[in-house]
C-alpha cells in the first residue's frame, strides 16, 4: 500500500526520491508526490503512476537537499492530485506524508475547523499536519514536541514524515502499525517504508517500533524518542537484502522471476534448518518454543489471501504427521468474531510482509488470551516478527510482484519442517517416514526446475484458455489447498473468475457451471486421494466439461481422459503443494500477460495490505 521516501544529506534529494518511489511501485499506488526544501517548500504531486508525477515536475524547480515524497493507496478520499501527499498545513511551514489511517480524524477536524483550519482534502492525513501546526503555534514547542503531542491524541495507524520551512535541517518520523525504516548513510539519512529505496546507498538501518519518533537531522546522530518522552538507543541494523533483488534481472515481470526463483528460494527456507543426510531438522528461530508447539492442544494458524493458503496446508500437514488438531481462520473473521483462544494454543500467524492489518489485529486477540503466538514471515524486521513470541523467516527474498508465488511455496516449506519437527517431538512419525520425508524434501528444488522446464508447453495451454471468462480449480486433500491458491492466482492477475473447491464438493453446487466453455483444473497427482480424483474427473468428462489436468508424470489413465496434461515429478502427497501449485502460477502468469494486465501491479490491489 502506500509508500514512504525521504531524504536528507549532502545530495540532491529529488533523482533519490523518484528512484524511491519507483522501487516501492509494487506496493500499489494510485497517486504520488514529493515536498523539496529549498528556501521554501516545493510540493508537487499527481494521480496516477510515479512516471505521471516525473512528466508533471519536468522543467519545475527540484533544487534541494531535503524531501520528502509518497504513493498513496486511496482510502479517505478517492485518488486524485488533491488527495495525494505531501499535504501542507494551513501556512504552508510543514509538509507531512503518512502511511495508515487517523480513525478519530473527523472528530480532530471538526475541532481545527471550529479554530479556523481549512482543508482542501478529504484525508485524514491533512488533519494530523494542521493539529501539528496548531499544537507548534499554540504550545511554542520544537517540531518533535509538537508532532508527540499530536501523536498522543491520534488513534490509528501512522508512519509519517514531516518536513518544516522553519527547520530546514530536520525530518521528523513517527511510527505506530505501519512500518518505517531510517538508513544511515555517510552524512546522510534516508527514510523509507521499507529497505527497497534504502538498498542501494547503505545497509546500516533502524526499524522503528511502534510509538517512536525518530529526529533526522543533518550533522547530528539519528535520535529516537518515544511519545512518552523517553529516550530511545538506535539499534543498528545490517541489511541483508541486496539490489539485484529487486530488478528484474532480464525476466519481463517480477512475477517470472519469483516463479523461476522457487528452486533457490526453497533451499534458502531450508538453509540450516534441515540435514537431510544426518536426519535433523531444526529450526533455529522457535527451538525456545518447540516443546510449546509439540504440547499444544490445539494450533490456530492465522493468515490472509495466499498465506491463508499455505496455512491450509499446515493444517493438513499438522495433522497428518503430528497429530494436532489445527484451526485454519482468516485472519479479518477471526479478530472480529471473538474466538475462543485457550493458554495452551499456539496460534500460528503467517503473512509474506509482515505487516497485513488484519494479521496484525489477530496477534493482539492472541496475546490478549494468553496464547503463545509463533510467526513465519518473509520481511525481515517487519512488525508480525516483533509482536509475536517466536517465529522463522522464509528467507524467500524480496517478493516484489503482488501476486504471492516464491513466498507460498517457502511457507510451505517452513510449515513442513515445522510439522515434521513436532511430528518427532510428539513420537506420531517412524524414523523411517521422517527420513523418507526430509530426504524428498531435500531434494523438492530440482523437481520445480524439472516443471519450470515445461514453461513453453504451459505457455501453449494459457494460450488456449485466454478468453474464457471463469475457470473451476479442483483438488482433494493436500491438493485442494492447491486449487484455491491456484484459482486466486488466475484471478488476481488476469481478472478472469476463478474458483477453487475440494474435488468432491463439486457436485453439490458448482457442477451446474459445466460445460464446453468452462476450463476445469484438476490436480490429479497420483498419490493421496487418487482414484477419487479420477472419478470426479469422470463426472466432469460425462459432462462435457473441458480438463486442464496437473498430473504425475507418465500417469497414461488421467492423459488419456483429459483435454491437456501437465505432467510433474513424483512425490509423496505430503510434499505435492510444493510441485502442483508452480504450474498453476504459470497458467495464471501466461493468461495474465496475453490479456496485456498488468501482471506485477494488478489493479486495486496492494502488496502489503495495511488497513484493513
Ligand atoms: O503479506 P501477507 O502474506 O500477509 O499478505 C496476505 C495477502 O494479502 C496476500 O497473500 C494476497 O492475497 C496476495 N496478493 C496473493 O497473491
């Protein structure tokens, strides 16, 4: 969702800005703007893309050594050049950009306007510069005093940044459930949302935590306080990311990349975790709280979208190998429908960024009942990692395309791992099966190099299936997980409707769809629920419906009853999401691309989703 550049230090802060701006594209966007500090402050901004607002600054002034700039996710106000941030305050003295959303904004605005405010936006963010410029005037306090005391009045989320005409030489940064990051460079800052915009000039970083404000200043230290007025030491952090991840490195999209980086992205989830040869797993970030996740009486995974998904799966594989009963919630029913959470739960919390609201909210019902809450993530320092009690990275790598491919597959490396572990601790899996287990597990990237090899005959098949307006995904047992992931992939990116059901449940409903003009996908791997899949299949052919089926490789039965076969290697049905769902992120990426979408930044939708 929205993103956060600013830059202070001894260059010229615009060509850092706009760089910026195009590295947090992915984020999704539906306007942009930069603030400059010369001798006044120039504010620019425009709907539409960062190239939009490029075009509309040429040949206006962008001297200036300090900026701030935005993309703005529209949520109070539709998007337009008015809505977008910067926003001034009533003198033009300070310009703010902010992430999140100021709940009690009408309230605050009713007030300055009663003071003799204006407003030009409907946003909750021009609320919280002209409370700032009130509280500055009024109370005759320093900028950083100024934006605490609002901040003590605000309820919601922020990560803002602001500038002022008076302190030409400072930033301010705040941050309470929206993420901000400050690089410090060689006699220079930089302040972003996330480390993307900040990779290339350092790697030394600060993540604030919630309730700080961190002062920026030119020749001086960072400093940090929080809005109880307490001083606060920098942690100094290394980046680990590194800039070649975040270009596209000759794929057309991010999204193929991702796809073709599932192989090394899955070795890197199982680096040091797993040692196949000598029969060990172990998980190095929740081995505190193994014996909690081995006793638990029951696991609640929480998640959205795709990793909702990958929870799926877990629970499959929770249940299957350890033997505990596992809960699978959306993460937005489950804060909201007051579940009943007991101190022997560990709830399991999910998320690729690290910073989906509606994650984050469960994580607050969960601490509040006492229940031990791991997390696996794949944004370092991000804020699901620092609420919960323990946790593992996917160190998938950055995933820049919106739709979730290389982060599911690492997830659902991790959730096996993890299964496995606990299936050990718990004596539910022989040693002989454990071994058998982590030996395939091992060997799972050379398999997806195997399936990524067939990328031009699946080119051929998205070719066919272009201009059908809605497909059926169906899959049983650790597949049907696949189906959905495979059905929201397809409708994300391409726009075409897509469901995903478990195989059987078809004919309760949606075998009424069938017929020649809808594809059906079936995962029909030869493992698990096998002949069952086969007669479903059946149904479906005794039906007219045309079959797109991802298959076993050599399996002669289910090629010689389906329209077009996507062969994948072998495998135990305990590892098959990790095969099955690649060639259904191709379909979809294929599809998508020969529709001309817009395939990495899919329209209305956001990478990290940050309200709810
Ligand atoms: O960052 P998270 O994993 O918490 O995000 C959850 C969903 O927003 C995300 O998976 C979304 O569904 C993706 N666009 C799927 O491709």
């Amino acid at each position: 969702m929205c993103g956060i550049v600013g830059y202070i230090g001894p260059k010229e802060a615009y060509p850092i800005l706009m760089k910026g701006l195009h590295r947090l594209e992915y984020r999704g966007y539906d306007s942009a703007g930069v603030a400059l500090m010369d001798q006044e402050i120039k504010l620019y901004k425009q709907k539409g893309k960062v190239s939009e607002l490029e075009a509309f600054v040429k040949g206006k002034d962008v001297k200036g050594t300090v900026g701030i700039a935005h993309t703005r996710w529209a949520t109070h106000g539709e998007p337009s050049q008015i809505n977008a941030h910067p926003h001034f305050s009533e003198t033009k003295t300070l310009a703010i950009i902010h992430n999140g959303i100021i709940e009690n904004y009408s309230v605050i605005r009713e007030e300055l306007k009663r003071r003799g405010y204006h407003f030009s936006s409907d946003t909750d963010t021009e609320v919280l510069v002209h409370l700032i410029e009130d509280i500055k005037f009024n109370e005759k306090v320093p900028l950083e005093e100024a934006v605490r005391i609002a901040l003590t009045q605000v309820v919601g989320a922020y990560a803002i940044v602001i500038m002022s005409k008076l302190s030409p030489n400072k930033l301010i940064a705040a941050r309470k459930g929206s993420p901000l990051v400050v690089g410090i460079g060689n006699e220079e800052f930089f302040i972003a949302s996330d480390a993307t915009p900040i990779v290339e000039y350092t790697k030394d970083v600060v993540y604030l935590d919630d309730e700080e404000i961190a002062i920026v200043e030119r020749d001086k230290e960072l400093s940090i306080i929080d809005i109880r007025k307490e001083t606060k030491t920098p942690y100094v952090q290394k980046l680990e990311m590194s800039l070649s991840e975040l270009e596209k490195g000759g794929y057309d999209h991010f999204m193929l990349k991702e796809i073709f980086e599932q192989p090394r992205a899955i070795k890197d989830s199982m680096r040091g975790r797993l040692n196949a040869p000598l029969g060990i797993v172990k998980l190095g970030g929740i081995i505190d709280y193994e014996q909690k996740l081995a006793k638990a009486k029951r696991i609640l995974i929480t998640a959205c979208g795709t990793s909702w998904h990958a929870g799926l799966v877990g629970e499959y594989l929770f249940e299957d190998l350890a033997r505990i009963p596992v809960e699978v919630e959306y993460a937005s029913e489950f804060r909201y429908r007051n579940p009943v959470i007991y101190e022997d739960d560990v709830v399991l919390v999910i998320s690729q960024s690290g910073e989906t609201a509606d994650s984050l909210a469960a994580i607050d019902i969960a601490k509040r009942n006492g229940a031990t809450i791991l997390g696996i993530c794949n944004v370092v320092g991000s804020s699901i990692p620092r609420q919960t009690h323990a946790g593992v990275y996917t160190h998938a790598g950055p995933e820049i395309g919106v739709a979730s491919t290389k982060a599911f597959t690492a997830q659902v490396t991790i959730l096996t791992l993890m299964a496995l572990r606990a299936a050990q601790l718990r004596n539910t899996i022989s040693t002989t099966r454990f071994n058998q287990l982590i030996n395939e597990l091992d060997i799972i990237p050379e398999k997806i190099e195997a399936i990524l090899r067939q990328n031009d005959k699946i080119k051929k098949i998205a070719a066919k299936f272009k201009d059908s307006r809605n497909f059926l995904y169906l899959g049983r047992g650790y597949n049907f997980p696949v189906a959905l992931e495979g059905a929201l992939k397809l409708k994300e990116i391409s726009y075409i409707h897509a469901e995903g059901y478990p195989a059987a449940e078809m004919k309760h409903g949606p075998i009424a769809l069938i017929d020649k003009e809808m594809p059906i996908v079936f995962i029909a791997t030869r493992r698990g629920m096998y002949e069952k899949v086969i007669t479903n299949i059946q149904e479906v052919k005794a039906r007219n419906g045309v079959i797109i089926a991802i298959a076993t490789k050599g399996d002669k039965e289910v090629a010689k009853m389906v329209d077009y076969l996507i062969e994948i290697p072998d495998a135990d049905e305990v590892l098959v999401p990790l095969l099955a769902v690649i060639p259904l992120q191709l379909l979809s990426y294929y599809i998508a691309v020969m529709l001309k979408r817009n395939v990495d930044q899919p329209r209305n939708l956001a990478k990290s989703v940050t309200v709810e």
